[in-house]
C-alpha cells in the first residue's frame, strides 16, 4: 500500500505565515563533551504542516487534546482546483463535482498546487480561498452526517486571505466542529478519492493548533 508524506519538515528559517517568527533550534547538548546529541527547539503552535483546532478561534471551545486519536485519521477525498487563477473562491459548485466521495470523507483535502511554491515570497500571495458559501456547505455537512466530516485540509497556509483580521471562513469551519489542516505539502499523487488520510498532532496540552505528521496511504 502506498504511503504519502504531507508533512513539511520542520526546520530553521522555515516558512512562516506572515507576522509569525520561524522556529529556531539551540544545541543543549553534543556528542562531546555530553556523549549525546539534543537541541531546544523553539515554534509556534501553527508552525508548518498544522492543525487548527475549535480552540484556535473560539473561547471555550475544544482543543485538540479534547478529540480521541482515532479522529485525527479517516477517509478522505481531494478537490482539485489547480485550474484557479491566484486569489480566486472555492464555490459550492465545485464541492457539487466531488458531492458522492465527500459524503464518505472524514477529510477534504484542497488542492490548490500552491505546495509546489513553499519556501518561495509567492507562496502567501493571492492564496485561492474557500467561498462562504462553500464553507457552510462543509460546515452543514459535518453537522448532518453524524460527524462524519472531521476536517478540511489545504496545501495553502489558511482558509482566509493572508492579512485576514476577521477570518470568517476559520469560524465557519471551526463553529461546526472541524479541524483544519494548513500547510500541507504537495497532494499531486493522491487519488481522487479511496484512500486514508491521517494527522496525527504533537500532544500538547489545551492545544489551540499543534504540529502534525500528515500523511496519506491507499
């Protein structure tokens, strides 16, 4: 069975949204003189390949500790919008296209192509963008299925346009109970649909968002 690493690895100097500081590692020991090698790692919350949890937007709401580990894997489909010009809405008529595989999906992942340009200025500009409409679309969705839908999935760095201070398409999502997955790396050699994707994240307590190892399997 194939594997698909989504996952960026995290490093010095990484991308980071707009605003946000990259990580940075420290050593804290070496080889010599400590006999072993480790480093202080220091990140945000939503550094590269991350999870958004209901948390991250809204008070009181559930962080990512707050769900089982079996919910962060699941079926998934993809929506391919690679044909999109820059800055362009994801509308309802292209979840239509995707409507019988998205019924079955625990996870929509978005393709925009957008990966191919991670690490270059471009990658944060005109981002294609999900529609409000879309939005309640998967939000009513998640909330009809029985809780099928966990979560929307983007090879970009957010739902909303980057410099967003309301971000609507984030409550949207959020309100109805679904993850978001930002940063995914290249979604290219998936299948539209039949296959298990899974985003395990790093187990921090009372998690607004976290790191994840995304991947995807067939």
């Amino acid at each position: 069975m194939p594997f698909v690493d989504l996952s960026h690895p995290i490093r010095p100097g990484m991308p980071a949204y707009p605003g946000d500081d990259p990580p940075t590692f420290q050593p804290a020991a070496d080889y010599q003189p400590d006999g072993y090698r480790e480093r202080e790692v220091t990140m945000l919350s939503h550094t590269g390949t991350h999870l958004d949890a209901p948390a991250h937007m809204l008070p009181e709401a559930r962080p990512l500790d707050g769900f089982p580990i079996e919910h962060f894997l699941g079926p998934a489909c993809v929506l391919d919008v690679t044909d999109l010009p820059p800055g362009a809405t994801i509308g309802t008529d292209l979840l239509t296209e995707i409507a019988e595989p998205l019924k079955e999906a625990a996870f929509l992942l978005i393709r925009t192509g957008r990966a191919a340009e991670w690490g270059e200025r471009s990658y944060f500009n005109e981002i294609p963008v999900l529609a409000s409409p879309a939005a309640k679309r998967l939000a009513k969705l998640a909330e009809s299925n029985g809780g099928r839908l966990r979560g929307v999935g983007l090879d970009v760095c957010s739902p909303d346009p980057v410099g967003a201070v309301r971000f609507p398409i984030h409550h949207i999502l959020l309100e109805a109970g679904l993850l978001i997955v930002e940063n995914l790396a290249d979604l290219s050699a998936l299948p539209a649909s039949g296959f298990t994707f899974a985003c395990p994240p790093l187990p921090l307590a009372d998690a607004d968002g976290a790191p994840c190892r995304a991947w995807a399997q067939w």
